[in-house]
C-alpha cells in the first residue's frame, strides 16, 4: 500500500502530492505554485501577499453565510534534515515508507510538520458534502526559520473570525497557548594561524543523536551534540595544548542538534594520550545517556594536517562560552503542571568564509520578561567571551483563553467522536498564533493536529489512525460552526 491509499484518502492523497514538492523554509517558491493551481483546479478564489502567503477561500454552503467565518491555518516550509548530508531538499521529493501504523520518511524529516496541516485544509476544500460556513485556508512561509509569514501577513489575508491552526502534533489534545521565542546570535571574529607541524590531527565526530525539536522535545533531556563537543574539547584543553582548525555542529535553530565535528590538532608526543582520553569520556557519555541516546556515535579518527588552525585565544574563548552556554529547561510554569516554562537550546556552530564563528541560540518562555532574562543571560555569557551578540525581533506568546468559544466547539467534537474529553494545553512550541492575535485580537484560536514523533529530525513520523481522528474532528468543528451566529 502507498501513502495515497490510505484512509482518509482525500487526504492522504494530497499529503502524499506535498510531499513531491520541495518546499525548504524561505524557499517556498514550488510549494505555493501547488497552491495555488490547486485553487485554480477547483475553482476557488485565491491570492498571495508580498511576503509569499496564500490564501484560498470557500463560499458558505448555501443557508450558512452568516455563520462565523473559520480560517485553516498550516505552513508551507519544512524543516529539512538528513541523515545524507548530499540529500538535496531544494529539488528531490520526501520518500515516504509505511510502517505498521506509523508513516515516516527514507533518512530525512518527514515534512509532515507542517504538510498534513496544509494536506487537511485543501481537503476540506474539496469535500462536497461538508456543512460549513465561509472558509477560509491560510498558509504562511517560513514558519520554521524566522515566522516571515505572520511577521508580514498582507492586509485581507486574514478575514476571518475563528482559527484552527493545524500545526499541533498530539492527538486527543488541543493547544490554547504556546511560547514566545527570540534567537541570540553570536558571532567570533579570529585570525588564521599556521597550524603546528609537530602536531598531529583528528577529526572528532559525534553523531546520530536523537535530536528533536527544540520546544516540544527540550524536557526530555536528549543530548545535545554541541554541548557534547564543546565538553571534550575545554576536558583536553584543559591538560594539553590544542590547536583548533575547524569546528562545525547543528543547523537549525528550532531543532536540537544531533551531530557536531571539530578537527583539532596536540603535540605528536601526546597523540596516544588523547586517544586515553575520548575513551574515556565515550565511557562518561554512554553512561549518562544510555537511556536516552541509543544510537550516538562518538569517533576520533586521524586526519591530514589542516591548512591553518583558529588563534589560540579565540579558540579557548569559543570552547569556554560553548561549554559554558546552557541549554536545556531553565524553569517550569507554576500555572500549568509538566508544562515548560523557559527553555534555551544552543543552536548551531558555523565557521563563515569571512574568518567568523557564528553561534546561533534560541530563547522560548510563555513568560515575556523570563524569555529576554535567559536570552539576555546567553548575550553576558559571549560578550564576556570576546563575541559580538545580536537578538532577532522574537515572537509573543499566545496567552490562554479558557473562556474561548472554539475551544469548546472543539472538545465538544472530539468528544461526541471518539468519546474522549480532549486535554486542554499550552504547548512550549512557537506557533505563529500569538502573532495572529498580536494584529488581529478579535480572534478566537485553537490549535491542534494529529500525532508526530521526532519533528525536526529524521526519525520524525505520523500515526496514521490519528490522521483520521484530526480530520473527522476538524470537519465537526466546521459543521458545529456553520449552525452558530456571529
């Protein structure tokens, strides 16, 4: 059986097509052509705004028009990670496999973040029996990388009263607030030094982390490769003089990095000695994390000797920060029990061609002043180590609201359905909702969707019996709507 052919089928269907069509974050280009000839194919009225949304409209069914107007809200963009680091996400469609229940990708992220989303709303577009008000399917760009969509939606592009966000990954669960976010970025100026020819070389490699994503998978406590990197490297600096040619790890700043390398380079005399010393820090780390990381590989292996290796102070000053950098849950909300309250993660390292060190971070808290406190501890940490720091414009939170009338339209399908009262939550994830309701406070949101596993990675998969719950609940949501006034 192939993807296409599962139930419900309308909607696999169009998930499976999405799936063909690259769509990298800030290069949503191939996916919004798909768009909108989709809309074209069924007639429906569409647009685009400047910075690359879509909007498709669907008139009430006749009898309904007054009823309040409903907004489907997805993202375009994935988010593009491989275990082959040549898999080329700009041109080459997602390989999808069955397993059993669950439906994942041949070594790369899945896509279904955010693609059964935009899957599900097309669907409900081209249902000809659905009982609903107008409609109307929105789907934003970049939501993964920076939020440029929410950021910058074009006037008309959202008229709507309510908002299903389907951008929500537990079944029988549904979202009525999430975290605000910043990115810190630190950026290390260095000088190329002649890397020492009495040294000799090794490439330190860890990989095949579990990784995750950094709001919804952050308390689990999985290793971060960064954090494991910089570990080994301030252990040997410590006791040897090293050389440090070059050092690479992550890539996004929502994903919790899963591999890191760095080529470093001791005295020959003390080559043995350094080989001792990963040995037993590999002991160290499968010990702690023998639970958690089932697969990580740590290796060290000889290389040829670089063409130059980083000057000394700003290589012990790079080690220090990073191993000094927190990450991880900072604190839990006194609010809502297991939920996250403030987190960090420490992104990505980047050597830039321009003699330059970029280390990305990002800050989450549904607590604005707590959210610029660790953001701000992170900015004291680099400049003390000699980086230049720079935050981005961040995100707000979207605060609760237990009085919303959607949110019990919501439960009250899921329950009528499956005979289940759905939880109710705030979820430590971003979502472009508190952006929506920044500029447009009238509306009344929830969020939910079905069950992803390992988003941001490429373990990432989706419970097939799920997908069926999400969308039989998301077309009662609509019906239940469309006999309400506004």
């Amino acid at each position: 059986m192939e993807v296409k052919d599962l139930n419900p089928k309308r909607v696999f269907e169009i998930f499976d097509e999405i799936t063909k069509v690259p769509r990298p974050s800030k290069k949503e280009a191939k996916i919004r052509q798909y768009l909108l000839d989709f809309a074209a194919k069924h007639s429906l009225e569409s647009k685009t705004d400047a910075v690359g949304n879509v909007a498709i409209f669907k008139p009430a069914t006749p009898g309904h028009e007054n009823a309040p107007a409903v907004i489907l809200q997805g993202h375009m963009d994935m988010v593009c990670e491989s275990n082959d680091k040549s898999f080329d996400f700009d041109n080459n469609p997602i390989t999808t496999i069955i397993d059993g229940e669950w439906i994942h990708a041949d070594g790369t992220t899945l896509g279904a973040d955010n693609g059964i989303g935009v899957a599900a709303s097309l669907a409900v577009l081209t249902e000809p029996e659905l009982v609903h008000g107008p409609i109307e399917a929105l789907f934003t760009v970049d939501e993964e990388t920076g939020m440029t969509g929410a950021f910058g939606i074009g006037e008309g592009m959202l008229q709507g009263d309510m908002l299903l966000n389907l951008d929500s990954e537990d079944d029988a669960e549904i979202f009525v607030g999430c975290a605000g976010g910043v990115d810190t970025v630190c950026t290390f100026n260095y000088s190329r030094s002649i890397a020492p020819s009495d040294f000799t070389y090794f490439k330190v490699d860890i990989s095949k982390g579990q990784g995750g994503h950094s709001g919804g998978d952050i308390h689990l406590g999985r290793a971060n490769a960064n954090k494991l990197l910089a570990r080994f490297l301030f252990d040997i600096s410590k006791k040897y003089e090293v050389a440090l040619s070059e050092i690479d790890g992550g890539n996004l700043r929502n994903a919790i990095p899963r591999a890191a390398h760095a080529i470093v380079g001791i005295h020959t005399s003390k080559k043995e000695a350094l080989r001792v010393e990963l040995n037993e820090y590999i002991a160290d780390i499968q010990n702690e994390y023998s639970d958690l990381e089932p697969t990580l590989e740590i290796k060290l292996e000889s290389v040829e000797k670089p063409d130059f290796s980083i000057d000394s102070q700003t290589s012990i000053n790079l080690i220090r920060a990073l191993y000094s950098a927190p990450h991880g849950v900072v604190s839990m909300s006194r609010q809502l029990e297991g939920l996250v309250e403030t987190s960090t993660n420490l992104a990505s390292v980047k050597m830039k061609a321009d003699n330059t060190i970029v280390v990305t971070t990002s800050q989450r808290s549904s607590v604005d002043s707590r959210k610029w406190d660790i953001a701000n501890q992170v900015e004291a940490l680099f400049l003390l180590a000699g980086a230049k720091v720079e935050h981005g414009e961040g995100y707000p939170g979207w605060q609760p609201n237990m009085n919303s009338p959607i949110m019990e339209v919501a439960r009250d399908a899921y329950r009528e359905l499956y005979g289940v009262t759905p939880a109710i939550k705030a979820i430590h994830a971003g979502l472009e909702c508190g952006l929506f309701l920044e500029k447009f406070p009238h509306l009344d949101m929830v969020s939910f969707g079905p069950t992803l596993q390992g988003v941001h990675s490429p373990s990432e998969r989706m419970h097939i019996p799920a997908v069926e719950r999400f969308y039989e609940q998301l077309k009662l949501i609509l019906t239940k709507v469309a006999d309400m006034k506004k």
